[in-house]
C-alpha cells in the first residue's frame, strides 16, 4: 500500500509585522534587503517579540482543523548553517516537553477518508536565495532577508493519503479553508510550500524536499510512486533518502547525502517566554472566526433551498461567497446564486480579473430584481454582467447603454410573433396538436429579438396568436 504524508508550509497573510520584530510581513513590497533590522537579522543584544496576532492566526488555523489547542506553547532553536539564516538558527516549535506548539492531533474529512493531522507548528521563515548567472561555473547566489522572519504555519499530516489524487483534494479544501479564515492567500507565488514522505509496499520512507506550489505537490507526488514502483518491479532496492523536486524537469533527483545528516541541535528558545493560550482567550477567538464552509453550504440548502452542488460552489470560494452575503436577501437569494455560480465564475476566473473586476453586491442585487421583474433576460443579464465587470456603471445605466432590456411592448412583440406563424407554418401545426412543441416557436421568437422578449408575454401571444 502506498503511504504519502505532507508537511504544508503557509505564510500568513494581513499581518502587521514580521514574527518577531517590527519589520513588514508583507516583503513583496520592498525592494531588495529593505525590509530588515538587527531582530531579524540576528544581531548581536538583539531581542526577539512575539507577534500576538499571528499566534491568534495560527490557533485559529489548528481550531478549523479539530486539532488540540495547548494552553500553553513555547519556541524552540533549530540549528543550521545556511546563508538564507543569518541567526544560523530558526524560531520553530517541537512537541519536546509534550504538546507545545500551537496545534495538536486533529484531523480533517478528504470525500470519504479522514486524514489525521500530526500538529500545527508557527515558525519564522528564513530569506530568499536569488541565483545569478547563465551556467554552474559563472553562477552567483544572491541572499534577500526581506522574507526572513515572516511568519509562517507549518501544517504536518499523518501518511494517511493513498494517492496523488487524495492529495490534490486536500489541497484544495486545504485552500479554500484557509482563505475562508481570512489566515492566508494561497494565491500569491510561494505562499504555500509543501515537502511530502512517499513509500509504497515493502520500501523505505522517501522525503521529496522544495516543492514550491500546491499544483506541484501532486506532481511531484505521482513522479516519486512512478520512480519507487519501477525500482520495485525490476528488484532494486528503495533506500530511505532526501530527494528535491526539480520544477524545471519535474523530476526529483537525489539530495546530497551531506544535507541528510543534519543533525539540528533543538533546544528551548530562552528567549521567548512560554505563552499562555487559556480557555477563555481560545473561546474569544472561536468567536472571531468566520463561519465555516461547512456551516455556510448547509444554511444555504436549508434556508435557501439552494441545490447542494450550487451551495457547494458557492460556499467554498471567499470571494464568491463574500458577494452573496452581502446582496442576497430570502426573496433572490436563488437568483442571485445562479447568476455567481454560472455566469459570474465563467467571467471573473483568475486572481488577476478578480482584482479588477468592478462588479459589486449592489450590481448583484440590481441583476437579480431585474430578472425577477422581467425587465431583462437571463441572457441579457449576462452581457450587462460582462459590461459592468469592466466599467462598474450601474444595471440601469448599462442596460440602457446596451439596450438589453426587455421587449414588453405588446404591439411590437405581435409584429414579431407574426412573423414568426408566417414563417414556421409547420411547427405553427404541430403546436396545435401537441402543445409541449411551442417551446421551439418560444425559441424563434426569442432568437429574432436577441433574447429580449419578454419569456411570459410571448407565450400569451403566441397561444393566441396560433388560436
Ligand atoms: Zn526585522
């Protein structure tokens, strides 16, 4: 049986400052070696300070994944000589002295599995190396420390999963939790790395290091069992290695045995106080935390009456999610999750058009009355939606703009109907004998408008009108 297990590194998002000292969390906006101080760079009388609003973050992260919240955590160093360190050691946590990082044992539902997670642990991140040159003999590397001591969540599993696609599952509930929580932003390039232990029937444990993104994950997973299981069938041994993930080649190749043997030295952080985390603080911050997915898709069923795969969509994105909450009321709360779950998500489906976009929970709201109140077509209420995406102006204002709205204009709608008896004489036929077949003359008559006739007043007159 194939055994796979993770350990997810996130950064948090909407922090202040870096995990120790005053330095900005968000790097990305600094130029090269801006962001730093002698905290984070590990000068000599320099003192670390715990970031309180990223160990509530990260508690809050092991609550949503039924994991033990300790009362009581402490930091530890671990030790290694490498230039993206400058301490030469990085502010982790370990279960040394019981259960004291942020998050014990919980688990999570993956479909029908439940996969265990092992702990939560907060750490800092160390910098970021930059290599320079076109080959291996003129090849410089760089050191940016504007990431080094950015606060990040290392989430570590049991080797519960069986497959790549078990993984990938995962992954994606993974995301789209704890963008839920508001914790991280699983979009933003290198926010989540990951490592993974692969080892299939009757071999060793395999750990595949440097894994940059959740989309290679499940790669880098899929190439390991290939690797192990074509080993297996030709009799050759499969020894307990370190292998890195090359994401140019997507292959994983052999770590030096040198970085194997690293022995790391772990002792307690005098440093940092243990902190205590108490019932009470932890029920405060049950409190602070947003509705869960699961709540949301169950309430918009039973309220709602939404069906369960459109609630599933729906809960499951913040973005989308965040929309719906803010327009719908009882009345068009259906309306309104058709129009986000089959025309919204078709048209607003990368970060990059979600930061643009214009569209608002008032142009939502607008969208949905127009419907109900006939003055423009499903159709019609797409292409205003395709409009105010970029331009932001209001319905009315682009229904008019567009001249979508409706043809309710009974004389004008007869001349149309009019048309269309002359011209399907046959259809005009059957509908009479068989009055399921006028859909199709519904459809004609929908065609010669461009989908603006309005649906009820052409039934009405075209009954009539066929007698
Ligand atoms: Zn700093």
């Amino acid at each position: 049986m194939t055994k796979i297990g993770l350990e997810i590194h996130c950064q948090l998002t909407n922090l202040e400052s870096k995990l120790f000292c005053s330095c900005k969390a968000n790097y990305r906006e600094f130029e090269i070696n801006e962001n730093i101080c002698p905290i984070c760079m590990g000068l000599p009388g320099s003192l670390p300070r715990l970031n309180q609003d990223a160990v509530k973050k990260a508690t809050m992260i092991a609550l949503a994944l039924n994991c033990s919240t300790p009362e009581k955590i402490a930091f530890f160093r671990k030790n290694y000589f490498y230039p993206d360190l400058p301490k030469n050691f990085q502010i982790t946590q370990l279960n040394i002295y019981g259960d004291t990082s942020v998050g014990g044992s919980g688990s999570i539902q993956v479909g029908d599995k439940k996969i265990r997670i092992t702990r939560i642990q907060l750490e800092e991140d160390p910098g970021r190396l930059i290599y320079e040159g076109s080959s291996s003999k003129n090849q410089i590397t760089l050191v940016d420390y504007n990431r080094a001591g950015t606060p990040l969540v290392e989430i570590v599993t049991e080797p519960d999963f069986e497959t790549p696609k078990q993984v990938r599952e995962f992954l994606n509930i993974l995301s789209d939790l704890l963008e839920n929580l508001g914790v991280s932003d699983p979009s933003l390039e290198g926010a989540m790395r990951a490592d993974a232990n692969v080892s299939i029937e009757g071999g060793k444990k395999v750990e595949v290091k440097n894994i940059g993104s959740f989309h290679d994950l499940e790669k880098a997973v899929h190439f390991e069992i290939t690797r192990q299981n074509s080993l297996h069938s030709r009799d050759i041994e499969i020894i307990q290695e370190t292998r890195h993930w090359d994401d140019k080649r997507k292959i994983t190749i052999s770590a030096r045995s040198k970085e194997e043997e690293l022995d790391y030295r772990y002792f307690l952080e005098g440093d940092i106080p243990w902190i205590k985390i108490g019932q009470d603080v932890q029920e405060q911050l049950k409190l602070e935390m947003p509705e869960s997915i699961s709540s949301k898709k169950e309430r918009y069923v039973s309220v709602y009456d939404i069906p369960p795969q459109v609630a599933d969509v729906l809960s499951s994105d913040k973005f989308y999610s965040d929309l719906f909450e803010a327009s719908h009321t009882k009345d068009n709360a259906k309306e309104i999750s058709n129009i986000i779950t089959t025309d919204l998500m078709g048209l607003v489906d990368t970060r990059e058009k979600r930061e643009t976009s214009k569209i608002t929970a008032e142009h939502l709201k607008d969208l949905a009355d127009s419907i109900t109140n006939g003055k423009i077509s499903r159709n019609s209420a797409k292409n205003a939606l395709h409009e105010i995406i970029k331009t932001g102006k209001s319905v009315f204002q682009t229904i008019s703009d567009l001249d979508l709205g409706n043809v309710s204009d009974e004389s004008e709608l007869d001349k149309v109907i009019q048309e269309v008896v002359s011209e399907e004489s046959k259809a005009v036929e059957q509908a009479k004998s068989n009055p399921q077949t006028i859909n199709y003359l519904v459809g004609k008559v929908m065609q010669k408008t461009q989908g603006k006739a309005d649906p009820g007043l052409t039934l009405q007159l075209l009954k009539k009108a066929i007698g």
